[in-house]
C-alpha cells in the first residue's frame, strides 16, 4: 500500500496566520514532506507517539498538497488519530 501525507482542513488562527495539520502513514514520510516545504524538525508535535503531527500555516498546506500531500477533512485527520491509537 502506497504511503500518503495528509492535510487537513481545520483552520484554526495563530499569530495572524491561519494554520492546519499535516500527518503521514508514517514517520518518514511526514518528515520528508516536512523538509521539501521548508518545515524545521523541531516544529513536530508529539513524535512517536499515535498524535504526531506538524501544524502548517496555509501556505505551506497549499505547497504540500503541489508535492502530492493528500487533503482530508479535520474529521478524516481526527479518525486516522483514533485508528493509530487503537493499533498501539
């Protein structure tokens, strides 16, 4: 099964932006997405564990998506959360 990065559409204000979540089937991948749109490592939230995330402003939404990330929906992103949980 072909590994997918996601972006969800949740649009919550922080610092005059408007910021989202970027998570991947696996570690690797989401830090790769994360390098080809210029994120830093240390903006990862909660690594290793079943939340592991980036929260991306919509500019680099928008960039992620270019690079193949897939859009879901903020409920898509909470399930995968829960799927990952319950595998652990």
């Amino acid at each position: 099964m072909p590994v997918a990065v996601y972006v969800d559409n949740m649009q919550a204000p922080f610092r005059g932006m408007v910021m989202c979540h970027m998570l991947a089937d696996t570690e690797a991948e989401l830090h790769a997405m994360a390098e080809k749109i210029g994120m830093q490592r240390r903006w990862h939230q909660h690594p290793g564990t079943h939340k592991s995330h980036y929260d991306i402003n919509q500019d680099m939404r928008a960039l992620a998506v270019a690079h193949g990330a897939v859009e879901i929906t903020l409920k898509e992103s909470g399930r995968i959360v829960r799927a990952r949980r319950l595998a652990k």
